[in-house]
C-alpha cells in the first residue's frame, strides 16, 4: 500500500453522527438512526426470501445462459462488492450498506474497496490527508480552463479533465517510454468463430511481466498510471475537476480545497463557494458512499474493458465516465426531478399518473434491472430527502409529491411487478434540496463510482485476461461482386 506522507498534519476526520439542524429546519436529525431504521425495515420486508449460496472459488469454465448485450454471461469473479436483488442487498468487501453508511465515511469505504480491508486509524488519517492533497490538481484545471470547458456538457468536460490529469501526472506518453512485457499481438487473442466456445480454466493469453521504463526528462513526481497512486489521485482528481467544471459554467473560478474539511465536505465547498453544515456533509459522505459500486453495471465493464488490454488506469476510468454518459445508464435522477416539476403538487399525481400509464410512459426513478426488492440505496436516500427538505418551501412540495408518486406506484406494481423506487428517485431531491443544480447529477455518480471502478480494474488486473466475446454472425455468405456500374 502507497499512501504518501509529510500530509498527516490534520486531525483525523471522523464525521459526527448525530445533528441539530439548528436554523435551516426545526427538526432535530440523527442521520445514524435513520439508516438502522431503513435496515431494520429492508430485513423485515425480505425474511422469508432465502438467503443465497455462498461461492467461495468459481471453477472456470462455467455454464450461463447469455442473452443480447452479454446480459447474464459471468466474465470475472470479484472480492469487491456484490448485489442480490431479491433480498435487496448492496455489499462491499463483506460489509452491508446500511452498516457502511450508518457508521463509515466516503474515505474509508474507498479504502476498503481498494485494498480490501478497513484501515486502521492512522491508515485513515493519512488516506485521508494524501486525498485532501490530491484535490490541488492546479495544473490540470488550467489545462481543462484553455478548452473552454464551461461550454462542454459537464460529461465531456469531465472525460476531458481526466485525459488531461493523465498528461500532468503520468509518463506514460512521455518520449523514451518502453513497454517491456510478454504481450502477444493485438488480434491473437481470439478464438475462431467456428469453434464451439468452452472456456478455459487459466488466463491462456494472458499478459505477463508487464514494466514500464522512466524516460530520463520527466520529474520523479510523475508516474506510469498503473500504481495505487493513480487511483488516489483519479477519486480526489474526479471530485476537483467535476466541482471546478460547475464553477465554470456558473462563471467563477475553481477553488482551493480546505484543510479542515473531509472530502464530501471539500466537494461540496468546492462546488458552492461555502462551507457545507454537518449535516450537508453528513448527507453527501452517505451519498458517496452508496453510489461508490454497484456490480458489474456498464460504467464499470467499460472500465474493465479497456484495462484488460493493458491500457492505464486514466483511460479506463475516462472509458467508465463515457459509458455513464449515456442516457440508459446515468442522468435518470435529472428526470425524476423534471417529472416532479412538471407533475406540480401532490394532488396532481393521481390524474398525471393515470395519464402517463395510459400513454405508456416510462416512470422514471422506479423499478431495477437486478432489484424485486426495495432498492436499498433509496430506502436510505428517501428518508434523508425528507430530512434535508424540511424548510424549504419548493422542496418540501417536491418531496411530498414524490411521496404521493411513490405510495401510488407502490400499490399498483410494487406487489406482483416487484417494482420500486430506486437510488435515482431520491438522489435528485437530495441534491437540489443542498443548492446543487441539475447537470451536476451524473458526474457526482462518477466523483463516486470512480472508487469502485479503480477498485476492481487493480483487481481484475491481478489475473488479467484481455476480454474477447463474441458475435454470432448471421449475414450472407455467398454474394457474387457487383460491377461499379450495375450498382444502383
């Protein structure tokens, strides 16, 4: 483990648990007592689901039943996080989400992702410290300012941004850089389309002895993207370029972090110009924390993807926040927030949900391709929104009109169709409800998804094999060649 040192000044930053909410509502908020509350009701609601087998070793090869898209084909076998959708759980490294959010901080989860383990204090705090020093990505942000990034759709900015810490951070692009490793050619690593597909137990093609020599110009603070460091540096780096991107486009300038704020904290500064409240802090640490991994979701194949054939962690990461661009995959909270608006006040929902169900829309925030049970991520992102509404006039009309689409979906499909609110229902709420405007949304996934992408790239890494599916062809096999002429 690499954690730089000479940045442990700082006290260890360990979030409180319980606030007053003092000026901004009347209510006195536990956020703790609100997660163990939402365990205690997801346990109750799916007792009588089995609990599932445990696998300990997968014995390659394996049989599946693979639909269009890969959908259900098993690629790798992961320690990092795990998904079961009947019961409703979300696990990290052995630990439930409930457990996580109620008594963790983003830093330590990310940790934990990474290296497998909780650190103990001192790991912390100077985790804690060599992120907080991360987040100064000066150099980088100038970079990005010079491709007037205000005027990018904040996805592309961030993908952008990535690219461009990889160039400030990294030798790899550097003259005089050699790859010393056992590869084989690019295509080698196929299997010819008339061999019936079975698998192999080891990694056949796999790369071996992979180095990479410094050139002799660039300073000793570079390095070859393929370390720990790099992971680090893309989950603070992320955070840094997705906050300075709002300031751009809100027309002010990027901030330093501060010393004394833990990372939710600092990205919430360095998004809004102020300094977060405990409990704002408290409520994004939760946020990150359940958006950090989720599977083996598109973002994260991507990632894993372009990381099998030796590429870096930078370009792998920038291939996750590509594939989260995309509409079916990220941007669902902006809508739910869209159709709250535009559905108005409570009394509104049942007329406009009839309407929608009629003409056979798609509501969004509701139902999960892997969850039958409650999402647990919105089981605590729902009371929380309720939490962080409280004295807000418009928000507090949001969230009851939200309330009222939600008992009424519920009742309709939640019972046979297995179909509820997920994290994106409730996510949208709590970051408008905290100031943060709508195009924001997607890359504060990414700010916190890049700890789960980092985390099973190096694991993935560890046993690489480049991935290689295939296509079944189904085109013509005997056309006679056509004459210019005759073409018409």
């Amino acid at each position: 483990m690499k954690i730089r040192s000479g940045m442990n000044e700082n006290p260890l930053v360990r979030l409180p648990k319980e606030f007053s909410s003092g000026d901004n509502s009347p209510m006195s908020i536990n956020v703790t007592n609100i997660i163990v509350e939402a365990r205690q009701k997801a346990l109750e609601d799916t007792k009588n689901i089995p609990i599932p087998p445990v696998v300990e070793k997968v014995d390659w090869p394996v049989s599946c039943t693979v639909g269009p898209g890969l959908e259900g084909a098993i690629s790798a076998e992961t320690k990092v996080g795990y998904v079961n959708g009947q019961k409703g759980w979300l696990v990290y490294r052995g630990y439930n989400i409930f457990d996580l959010c109620a008594h963790s901080n983003f830093e330590e989860v990310s940790f934990l992702l990474l290296h497998g383990r909780l650190p103990n204090a001192v790991e912390l705090k100077d985790f804690q410290a060599t992120l907080r020093s991360d987040l100064k990505i000066n150099q980088s942000l100038r970079l990005l300012m010079s491709f007037d990034a205000e005027h990018l759709s904040p996805m592309a900015a961030l993908r952008l941004g990535i690219n461009l810490m990889r160039q400030r951070q990294t030798f790899r692009d550097k003259e005089g850089v050699v790859v010393v490793s056992g590869s084989i050619a690019s295509d080698e690593d196929s299997i010819p389309m008339e061999t019936l597909p079975k698998g192999e137990k080891e990694a056949i093609y796999s790369f071996q002895g992979q180095t990479y020599t410094r050139p002799a110009s660039p300073g000793e603070n570079l390095a070859a993207s393929t370390e720990m460091d790099s992971c680090y540096r893309l989950i603070a780096g992320v955070a840094s370029i997705t906050a300075a991107i709002i300031r751009l486009r809100a027309g002010k300038m990027p901030l330093e972090p501060l010393e004394h704020l833990s990372h939710a904290g600092n990205l919430l500064y360095l998004m809004t110009g102020k300094e977060p409240s405990a409990l704002e802090t408290r409520i994004m640490d939760v946020s990150l924390i359940l958006h950090a991994d989720h599977g083996m979701n598109a973002s994260t194949f991507a990632s894993m993807v372009v990381a099998s054939t030796l590429s870096d962690i930078y370009f792998s990461i920038g291939s996750g926040v590509a594939a989260l661009s995309g509409p079916l995959h990220g941007g669902a909270n902006e809508e739910v927030i869209k159709m709250l608006q535009e559905i108005g006040e409570p009394e509104n929902v049942t007329s406009w949900y009839k309407k929608a169900r009629a003409e056979k829309r798609k509501i969004p925030g509701f139902g999960h391709r892997v969850y039958k049970a409650y999402d647990p991520r919105a089981r605590i992102l729902g009371p929380l929104a309720e939490a962080v509404t409280v004295g807000n006039p418009e928000m507090e009309r949001i969230m009851a009109t939200a309330k009222a689409l939600e008992a009424l979906v519920v009742v309709e499909l939640g019972g046979e169709k297995k179909i509820f609110p997920n994290v994106d229902f409730y996510s949208g709420i709590v970051y408008k409800a905290m100031g943060l405007p709508a195009e924001v949304f997607t890359p504060l996934f990414a700010v916190s998804r890049v700890s789960g992408w980092t985390a099973r790239v190096m694991e993935y890494l560890e046993r690489n094999r480049i991935f290689r599916p295939r296509a079944i062809y189904t085109g013509e096999f005997y056309e006679e060649f056509p004459s210019l002429e005759s073409r018409g």
